[in-house]
C-alpha cells in the first residue's frame, strides 16, 4: 500500500509500532488490575469473575512486551515509514472533523450535525459548490428524519440543546 | 405424506393476496434494516412488532419472518461494498467480499453472496419442513459443556488463519476477550472493569467496535491512499448475476458444509455469526484454493454466507418448538407469538397447524421473493460505488454513527465507533489481525460463561468435557482442527491435490 | 395544586369517562413520542410486556403521542434506572421495572434507588413455580425436597436466570427454609432455563409460569408449588386436566416461600401529579383490554393493581424483605 511512498518522510513504524504496544501493555495492566479486586482465583465451584480476565491481561501484557520488545531491537521488516506526513493530513482531514462531528451530536443532534458534516465534507474535500453541498446534506438527513422518528418510531439522538425540539419529536 | 399436505395447506394460507403483499413489504423492509448496521434484525422487528399487533397472527408472523430474511440479505450488501457489516453474520462475509468489490467484482459478490443465502435457507427450510420433531429433540441434548465445545470449535476452526506475528494475533484475540469480559456478569452478577462508570456498563457491543474497526477504518485507509474507492471504476453489467451463476455449481461441496454447519448451528442454538465464521474457516482449510481466501475468492463469499442464512432460518425451529430462540431476533419474535397469543412449545404443531404451516410456507416463499427483490436490484447495489467518495464517505460516516447509536441507544458508542476506527486503521497497518478480535469480541463471554456454568454443574471437574458421546466428540473435533496443521505436517501426503 | 383543582379534575375525568369523552383533553398530555424504557434485553418478560403496551395503546388509540420501547439492559438494568434517574423533571420517559429494581443496587452497589424514580404504578405480579422434569420421580414438593435433602449438599442443580437476581434469591430462601442446599447455575434468560430443564441438564428450575407454561401442556415439565402464601387463581384447564389453580402453594405444601415479582411502571424523578395521573388513566384504560386480560391469563399473573400511597408502602415493604434475603444470601454489594 505504501510502496510507492517509502522514500517520503513520515511517520515512522517504529515510533507507532511502540505507543500500539505500550497502549496495549497498558491496556493489559488495567485488565489484570481490576480481575485482581474481583477475585481470580479458582474457588471450589470453578474459576471466579476475575479468573479469565486476569490471565487476558497477562496474556495481553506478555504479548505486548514481546512485540515492544521486537519494535526497540528487532530489524524490522515492514515499510519503515508507517505514514507519510502528506497521507497523514489527508488521513487527519477525515478524522478531525469527524470528532467535530460526534461532539456535534453531542450538542446539537444527529440529524442537524449530519446535514453540517456531510456539506461541510462535499464543499471543503469535494471541492462542491456551497448550494449542491448543503443540499445534499439536508436532504439526507430529512430522509434519515422521516425513516427513524416518523416511519420507525426510533428516536435517534438529539443533543443536549435539542435544536429540532419544536417538531414534536 | 402428512408433510407436504400440511405445506401445500401453508402455501394456500400464504398466498393471498393480502399475506403476498406483506410478503413483499417484509423484505423490503428487510433489506433496509439489514442495510443500515445497528439497526438490525432483532431491533428492526422489535421496532415494527406492535404495528402487526393488529393484523391477524398469519399475516403477522409471515411480514415479520419476511423482514427478518431482508435483513439477512441486506446485511451483506454493505459488507461487500464498503466493509461496512450490516449485521454480525455478515463479518466473515468482507473478508473476500470487500477486497472483490474492490477489484471491480462487487456485482459478482453480492449475487454470489445472494444466492449462497438462498441456498442456505432453502436447505434449512426444507429440514424444517420434515425433520422438525427430530431435530428439536437434537437441540435438547445440548447443555453447558456442549455449548462450550460448540464455541471451541467455532475458535479452532478459525484460529491459525492469520500470518505474521503470533504475539499480535494472540494479542488481538485476547483484547477481543477483554473486550467482551466488560459489563456484569452472568455467572457471579459482579461488574467487570467498569471501574465505575455508568457508561461502561452496558460493555462493548460487536456491532459497535465492528463498524468502527472495518467501516471508518476503511474510510480512513481510503483517504490516506488518496480519494477513492478502488472499485469505483466497477463495470455495470446486467448480466453479472448469470455469469456469476455459472460459477457458483463449482462450490458445491463448501456449500454443502456451510449448510451443514449452519443448520446444526442455529438448532443447537448457536447462532448465525459462530456459523458464518466456523464455516470460513473451515472452507479456507478445506479449500484447494484455501491459500487464496481473503484476496477476493467468491468461494470465500459463498461459505460464510450460505451457513449464516441456514442458521438464521434454522434459529427459527427451536422457537417454536421448544420456545428458546436462536438468535437475539428469533427472541424478538418469540415475544411477538406470546403477545399474539400463541404459545411456543411441543403443541404449537398440534394446535395452530395453520400458524405453523403458514409460516414454513412464507418460509419458502419468502425467501425465493427475497432472491427476486435483492437479485434484481444488484446491479443498483453495485452502481453505489460509483458515487463519488466525497459524497459517500461523510454519509457512511453518518450512516455509521446512526447505527453505532442504534445498538444501545447511547451516545457513548459513537465515541467509541470513532476511537475503534483509529484502533482498526492502526492495527490494520501494523499487521494486527481484527478477524481474531471480532471472533473473541462476538464469541468471548458466550464461551466463557457456559465454561463457567459447565465447572458449576461439574463442581470444577474438567472432564465435564469428555463426559458423553456427544461432547466428547466435539471437543476431540476441536482439539483435531485446532492441531491440524501440525497434523499436516506430519501426514504430508493426506492433501494431495486432487486431479482437474 | 391545589387539593380542590385535583379534585376537580378527577370528577371531570370521571365524567368525560361516562361521556366516552377523550380524556387526555384534560390536565398534563405528552407534547412528543414517550421512551418507554426496558432496563431488560429484547425478547424477555419485561420487553414482551412493555410491547404488548405499547401495541394495546396504539391499536386503542389510548395516547395521542406513540410510546416507543427503549431497551437498556446494561448492568443488570442500572443502565435504564439511571436513565430515568438522571432525567429529572421529564414526564416523557417511563420505565418498566422487574424485581432488578431492588436486586440490582444492591448486588452491584450503583448509586440508584426506586425512591429516586416516581412511582406511577403495580400493573402486575409475576409469580414463580418450583419445576422438575416431568419423567423425574417427584410427585409433589416435599417428595422433592427430601430427595434433595438426602443426596446432601450442591448435588441437586437449580438453574435460573442471572447471578443475585430473583431466581437466585429464591433459591437461597428454599434453601434456608428447608435446610438443603443447590447447585445453584445461572442462564441468560428464563426460556434457557426451562430448556434446559427439559433436557435434563438441571434437576429443577422456578420458571415463572409463562416461561414453563409450554413444556408443562407438552408434558415434559411438572409444576411443584408456586412460591406463594396462595394458590393462582386460574381455574381453567391449561394442561390436561390441571389448571394453574391446581398447583398447590409452597406454603402448603410445607415449603414456606413466596416471592413475586414486580411489574411496575415508575417516571423520572420531580414529575407532576398530573403527569402521573395521565399515564395512571392510561394505564387504568389497558389494563381493561381483552388483549390485556388474555396476557395476564396466559401467564398467570398476579393482577394486582396499586398507586399511589398504598404502592409507596408496597415498594418500601418489598426493598426491605430484597435486602434482609440478599444480606442472609451474602450478595449485598462490598462497600
């Protein structure tokens, strides 16, 4: 996927191999914690609610340390560039408003952040005209509006200052 | 035979006009439940149950039954399409699925994946039609050990398929059971790496980290290869669902398997996701072209969705005649039969024939109308892909955090489809398997509670396992698979290709 | 409000009653779709009543606005009472409880209490029955008991459904109140149970009469004694010639237990009177539909109904015997 890239800088593997592993180790090390308070031990009638995940967390923690490892000594094998800063930006041009979006939801809805999203992606990334854009964004989501609160009955959510609130729904 | 007067009675129930209409309805309904992940089956049909409560049972059940089979069939179409799965049983389905449509096949894999469904079901309509009393007996031998070696073997046939390094697949496999460990549970009723929080209560659902780890994590990858979807330039061609016809006769015998394991599955009850995935595995083993499964082998479309359709039709069986439902949707329906009034359980065969018969008939008919609906509307399906990626990236985004909320109706869950789309796009290009993840995320507490339920009964004696013929046999089944290729290493000459 | 305006409202709800006027003209009405909250999964008890609602009040057209099911299983169902709980003030949620209200807090130690929520009101009490496999030897619950009582401790297996929830609870007071002692194994949900029961994988189950109802007119699962001071009411033939009224009460047949559970509707906290009252006529109204009544015979329910006062007194009755049975069984939550 990355052949043609390997000569642009970037983001190197190694450097992403070792947070992945250290967040798993982590993630390993709270699992083992909290098993731990639960009981994970195997009592008279089998094992306890922390036995199993006590030992996915060793487990968790064991493999983690071993690819660690690998990634700090080990030659590695893979592309040295995990992603180029250009693919990167562009990766990013995605996701930050994405996580704008999902706070969107948070505070205005589904449905009025979906229309602001997707217009807001078509004009910005697509290159569309304002109008094209904003009505393809409302359009969808007045599609899904009808689908799920009027057709379905499935409230979807609204958002802490429910801005659609005067339609009934 | 008393059988196929029965059916043919079900057949003049099923067809009027009024229950052929609503036939229609069902699946196209179905299909757009299926479409849309999170909704899904189970909460589509508990969406729509009180509007039926007004129609007579027949009429009822036959509408329900049929959006449960649009659902079936429509959950493979994103799958295909944008690596989206519209529903649990659909995973094993992106595997070849996606990277096809990616090659320009989408309208190759949806039609193979359409009609594998079809045959899936009709295998299971037809055991329905004449082995119901038997089989039903077939799912009462299965305890907690039992059901514990089924998930074993749903694990060993799977397992040992990614490459790369072990301790990444390990570690994958066992965050999935992390994962899955999260939330109360069953066995001690004790809240689990809660830590507290409300939010995490509920634990993480499949579909949730499913539409985060393959759906925006194919969106992010899309993006960092530039603004496309690969199979954007997908020829149209009506005729891709003959063509693709002509394929499928060659795939008989995984077919077959799929039926088989699906069937036995969705009895016991498994379940429709362990069948789609246990089925893939087995088809890449087996398989000659098994080395090749994951680049786009429509083998490897026909496997996983022939079994997921057996089962999902076959969860429906010990509903009915024994009241315990094989999948969180046949639970959904199961309530419905209570609320209209009819009791599930041994004498519902006896008692309301024409129920019973309807229903196996819109079983036959349903199913070959969903075929209809879905097959034509393939090359549709297909043209999607030509939609500009700007214009359907933000609305998969969208479509993706409405089916995240869906699921639990928690804002929450859309945090989380977000973090595992990050989680999905990194693990994906440091060689992280996702499949063993998803399998021990689905599969994980299952496993573990009817392990724990088995120690309970046995007072902690681990034998529990090999205690009778059947258990017994599938653990050793279990056990053979997962040391299977140590097995061929030893007995080279036991896979000779075969000639032709 | 005052007393007199309550008053009065009441006697035009009762005449636009007589009239056949629509009442929700008066007082508090929905202005948007109500969440009718399950804290259960899809397709158990609770999910199965709720829907029959929320299909009575549509097909009757008893609210102007829909009622939607919402489920919110997680945690044992603290994931829909805190749902309510942190809803103040919004007399557009109601939640269906089932006896997890009690059992849950104090098992998990999350921070709710039914005091938090409104009460609205008991439509129904589900009963449990003590079950053996039909092709088992025992005739009657003493002749189980004393076998169970014979073979000694954790030889006997009882499945329910859950860990610390009511079947467990149960269990333990079968237990205490008999000096013996089960294999206690926990499922998912109660028609597991019931199967399992069938398929000999455990010796004896306390189903609630809907989920055993099928196995027992098929003959494969014989009810013992229902966890009662009284018989069921029921006397019309359900299985050969047995009616629900024909299963003897623990408490007669020497086994002295009872439990019910309850099927109760509560709103979110700081709710007005006439919110409440709204949905009590609501309720009052489905609670006289044939599909109703035809449901709680199905199911043998106990139909038992209170508000008000006289439900508070109730509630308060039933936390206090949760928490003496969950603190002798040893599942109160580690403070």
């Amino acid at each position: 996927m990355s052949d043609g890239v390997q000569s642009e800088r970037g983001l190197s593997t190694r450097t992403v191999e070792i947070v992945v592993a250290a967040t798993v180790f982590m993630l390993g090390a709270v699992v083992v914690f909290d098993s731990f308070r639960l009981g994970a031990r195997w009592a008279s009638d089998g094992p306890e609610a922390g036995y199993f995940p006590f030992y996915i967390g060793v487990i968790i923690c064991g493999c983690a340390a071993m690819v660690l490892l690998h990634a700090i000594v080990g030659k590695h094998a893979g592309p040295p560039v995990f992603v180029a800063w250009g693919a990167l930006k562009r990766v990013m041009q995605v996701l930050v408003p994405a996580a704008v979006y999902v706070l969107g939801i948070q505070v205005i809805g589904i449905y009025l952040a979906g229309a602001a999203y997707i217009a807001v992606f078509m004009y910005w990334l697509g290159r569309y005209s304002m109008l094209v854009a904003v009505l393809v964004g409302v359009s969808v989501m007045t599609f899904f509006f009808l689908m799920f609160e009027v057709w379905f009955k499935v409230p979807l959510y609204k958002g802490l200052l429910d801005p659609l609130g005067f339609l009934g729904y | 035979m008393a059988e196929l007067s029965a059916l043919f009675h079900g057949f003049a129930v099923a067809l009027s006009p009024l229950n052929v209409a609503l036939m229609f309805l069902g699946i196209l309904l179905g299909v757009v439940i299926g479409v849309l992940p999170g909704l899904g089956g189970a909460n589509g049909i508990a969406i729509l149950l009180p509007l039926t409560f007004s129609m007579p049972p027949t009429s009822a059940i036959i509408m329900l039954s049929c959006i449960y089979w649009g659902a079936l069939f429509g959950g493979a179409i994103t799958s295909v399409l944008f690596n989206i799965p519209g529903e649990p049983w659909s995973v094993a389905t992106t595997f070849d699925g996606y990277p096809m449509a990616q090659q320009g096949r989408a309208g190759e894999a949806l039609t193979g994946a359409f009609t594998s469904s079809f045959i899936g079901a009709l295998f299971a309509v037809i055991i329905f039609t004449f082995l119901a009393p038997l089989v039903a007996g077939f799912a009462l031998q299965f305890g907690p050990p039992e059901f514990f070696s089924v998930y074993l073997l749903t694990f060993c046939s799977f397992v040992g398929l990614g490459r790369g390094s072990p301790f990444k697949i390990v570690a994958a496999m066992m965050i999935g059971f992390a994962l899955a460990a999260v939330g109360i549970d069953t066995v001690t009723g004790q809240l689990r790496l809660t830590f507290g929080f409300a939010e995490m209560m509920r634990g993480f659902d499949f579909l949730v980290a499913v539409i985060g780890l393959f759906g925006i994590g194919e969106i992010l990858q899309s993006m960092e290869e530039g603004l496309a979807f690969q199979g954007k330039s997908a020829k149209i061609n009506p005729r891709v669902v003959l063509e693709t016809w002509a394929k499928l006769p060659r795939y008989w015998a995984s077919s077959f398997r799929a039926c088989l394991i699906g069937c036995a599955m969705g009895i016991v009850p498994g379940g429709a996701t362990p069948a789609s995935f246990m089925s893939y595995g087995v088809a890449k083993r087996v398989s000659r072209d098994g080395n090749k499964f994951g680049a786009g082998q429509l083998e490897g479309v026909v496997a996983p969705e022939t079994a997921a359709h057996a089962a999902g039709t076959s969860a429906l069986l010990p509903m009915l005649t024994l009241g315990v439902p094989g999948s969180p949707t046949a639970a959904v329906l199961l309530g419905g039969l209570l609320i209209w009034g009819l009791q599930p359980g041994p004498l519902l065969f006896v008692e309301q024939k024409d129920f019973v018969w309807g229903l196996i008939a819109s079983m036959y008919l349903g199913n070959i109308a969903g075929l209809i609906v879905v097959l034509t509307c393939v090359p549709f399906f297909a043209a999607i892909l030509r939609v500009p990626f700007s214009i359907i990236a933000p609305i998969i985004i969208v479509i993706c955090s409405i089916g995240a909320y869906t699921v639990h109706n928690a804002m929450m869950d859309i945090w989380l489809m977000l973090l595992f789309g990050v989680v999905g796009y990194t693990f994906k290009k440091l060689d992280y398997p996702l499949a063993p993840l998803v399998l021990a995320l689905v599969l994980g507490d299952r496993a573990e509670d009817s392990f724990r339920q088995s120690m309970l009964m046995s007072q902690g004696d681990v034998r529990i396992f090999f205690s009778n013929v059947l258990v017994g046999g599938i653990t050793t089944l279990a056990l053979v698979l997962l040391l299977w290729p140590l097995l061929v290493r030893v007995l080279p000459r036991t896979r000779q290709p075969q000639p032709g | 409000m005052s007393s007199f305006g309550h008053a009065r409202r009441a006697l035009l709800l009762a005449a636009a009653a007589l009239v056949g006027l629509p009442t929700a003209a008066l007082g508090w009405e929905p202005t948007k779709p109500v969440e009718f909250v399950v804290p259960a999964g899809t397709g158990g008890g609770a999910d199965q009543m709720s829907r029959l609602v929320q299909g009575i009040v549509q097909k009757h057209n008893l609210m102007k606005q829909p009622l939607i099911v919402v489920n919110k299983s997680g945690g044992a169902g603290a994931e829909g009472f805190l749902h309510i709980k942190e809803a103040k003030n919004d007399p557009h949620k109601i939640i269906i409880t089932l006896s997890n209200l009690f059992t849950t807090p104090l098992a998990t130690g999350v921070p709710f209490n039914w005091k938090d929520l409104t009460p609205v009101a008991m439509l129904a009490l589900d009963q449990f029955v003590l079950w053996v496999n039909a092709e088992s030897p025992y005739k009657s619950a003493k002749d189980y008991i004393s076998a169970v009582k014979a073979a000694g401790p954790n030889k006997f297996k009882m499945g329910g459904t859950g860990s610390k929830q009511e079947d467990q609870i149960i269990t333990v007071a079968l237990e205490k109140a008999t000096g013996t002692k089960f294999t206690y194994i926990p499922f998912k949900g109660g028609g597991t149970v019931a199967v399992q029961l069938v398929g000999k994988h455990i010796d004896s189950s306390v189903n609630n009469p809907i989920e055993g109802v099928a196995h027992w007119r098929g003959g494969k699962l014989r009810p013992l004694c229902v966890f009662d001071s009284e018989r069921m009411a029921y006397k019309d033939k359900i299985a050969g010639d047995m009616a629900w009224h024909d299963i003897p009460s623990c408490k007669e047949a020497g086994v002295p237990v009872d439990y019910v559970m309850l099927r109760g509707i509560f709103t979110s906290p700081g709710v007005s009177r006439d919110a409440v009252d709204y949905y009590l006529g609501v309720f009052k109204k489905v609670r006289e539909t044939p599909e109703w009544k035809k449901f709680m015979t199905d199911g043998a329910y106990n139909t038992t109904f209170m508000s008000g006062a006289e439900f508070v007194k109730w509630l308060e009755q039933a936390e206090a015997t949760h928490r003496t049975l969950m603190q002798e069984a040893g599942f109160l939550a580690k403070k």
